[in-house]
C-alpha cells in the first residue's frame, strides 16, 4: 500500500518511525511537506504538485501537522479529500482540534469536563473574572500553540493584566483557565484510535515546570488508565471529529479534565515509556482508512 505520510521534516522521530515500521510491513511510505505542496485546479480537477510535478498518487495520506504553516497545511489535507483520497483525520477535524477555543467548546458542548474556562476582549471586573476561576494564580493559552509553546503561568492579578493586555495590543486572543493545583508539573496522554484507548502515559515534567510535555524535558512512564478515563478519552476524540487523537488529561481532585486533543500527537515519548509499537498502530490506521475509502 501506498501511504502519503504529510510532514515537515523526514530526520522527525515520528516521520523516521513510519518509514522504519513502513518498510518492515512492505508498504511504500513517502513523505511530503505539505508546505511544499502545490495545489493545482485545472480542467476541473484538484491535483498537487511537489517539486513541479504532479504528486504519485497514494492509497491514503496520514497528515503529521505541527504549528508552521498550519492553515496551508489543512488546506493541503482539504485538497487530498476533494481529490478522493482517504485521509487519517480530515481537514475539518484538524482545524477543531488546533484552535483551543473551539475544541473546549465542543468538549464542554458534550459534558466532557474541561477546566474551568474564559476568554475576554473586555479588560474590567477582571476581579470577578479571577473568582470565577479560583486564582490567581491562572495558566493562559494562546489559541494556537503545541508542546507547551503558547502556555503561561499567571502568579498574580498584575502579570494577568500585563498579559493580557499585551496579547491583546497583539490583536490575539487567549485562554484563561482555573490552575489545578494538584497536576501541576504532571498529566496523562492518551492515544485514541478507532474509538479505543491503545497506549497511554503519565508525563512528568522537571523540577519546578508546570508543563509536562516530553519536548520541553517531561518524563514519560506507563499508566493503566481507569474504566474513567478510557470513557473520557474516547468521547474526547470522537467529540472533536478525530480517528486518531492523543488526548491530554489531568488528574483533578474532582476527577479526570480533558485540556487539549492533539490531531498529530508525537509519539517518540509514548513509544519509548510503554514500549508498545506505536508507530505500527499508526500505519494500521492508515491502512484501516484507505480500505474502508475504497469501499
């Protein structure tokens, strides 16, 4: 089978991985930067040139999206569906799962728990807005941001004010969001696909990090998630749209609270603390996509 894996760089963990795991399973795995992806409508007809010639066409594409280029990279997705070819996680479900905002309300939508959330444009009754949230102290998110890039500690009333104040002078947007305590520095991840949990982690970040991501130094280890949070992993991804998701939970006090669904989650840290071939999961995905296209 021929599969279309969309990334930016082939030296990438993940990329190497599933052109590793690929060859050992007789597959053709090529690789493209969707950057570098022409899109060409001619005669009526989608096509995509790489390199000024027209892109081999593959039995199913599997899209490996970072933060570069990332409304181009989903309309490269867009244009492998509209030319009939199967795709791991669509375009549409892609762009849900980037913008913070709208993942959140989606979970929320769905009485999935996520923490407690607002985003203003308005800068007065800042005071309550804090209440509302149980801080300071407060973590705020850009809208668009991955491996913890985007993600800020607020300690006080005045570094919120500063902040935002900022980002909006900026012209951004950004998320307010209840600081649980109990997580700091530590969360699980957990790999949906096809509507079961296959692998899933605690990561751990270093001493004094509030964030947990395995880029910025986190650890990760195997956990056996409970029947709970298995539940709310899968409504998670199957809220936003995704057959192949990594859902970032935290252990609350109250219980598990989804914070992100991550489209094209890494996968080098996941691999490495379960042991598990989670690249050949990937690949089985792809193939799982490709024959139910061709049905």
């Amino acid at each position: 089978m021929r599969i279309l894996v969309l990334s930016r760089k082939r030296t990438l963990y993940s990329t190497r991985r599933l052109r590793e795991e690929g060859h050992r399973r007789r597959h053709v795995v090529d690789v493209a930067d969707p950057l570098k992806c022409v899109l060409l409508m001619s005669g009526g007809e989608p096509s995509i040139l790489v390199g000024g010639r027209r892109l081999a066409r593959p039995d199913v594409v599997l899209p490996r999206i970072g933060t570069a280029g990332t409304e181009y990279s989903i309309a490269v997705v867009h244009h492998f569906e509209l030319m009939g070819i199967p795709v791991v996680n669509g375009h549409e479900a892609i762009a849900r799962a980037k913008n913070k905002l709208d993942c959140l309300q989606r979970l929320a939508a769905r009485g999935i728990p996520v923490p407690d959330t607002l985003m203003s444009r308005y800068p007065r009754d800042l005071d309550r807005l804090m209440k509302l949230l149980g801080g300071p102290p407060v973590i705020m998110k850009l809208l668009r941001g991955t491996q913890g890039t985007g993600v800020i500690y607020a300690e006080s009333q005045p570094s919120v004010e500063s902040m935002l104040e900022t980002i909006w002078s900026l012209g951004e947007d950004i998320l307010v969001q209840r600081f649980i305590a109990e997580s700091k520095g530590r969360d699980v991840r957990a790999l949906v696909i096809g509507g079961k949990v296959r692998a899933a982690m605690r990561r751990i970040g270093p001493e004094g990090e509030f964030r947990s991501n395995i880029h910025r130094g986190g650890k990760g280890e195997p956990v056996k998630l409970p029947p709970s949070y298995v539940r709310i992993a899968i409504r998670a991804a199957a809220a936003v749209g995704l057959g192949l998701a990594g859902v970032d939970i935290l252990e609350s006090s109250a219980g598990p609270v989804v914070v992100e669904v991550n489209a094209s989650p890494g996968f080098e840290g996941l691999e490495e603390a379960t042991k598990k071939n989670v690249a050949g999961m990937f690949l089985d995905a792809a193939v799982a996509t490709a024959r139910r296209g061709r049905r």
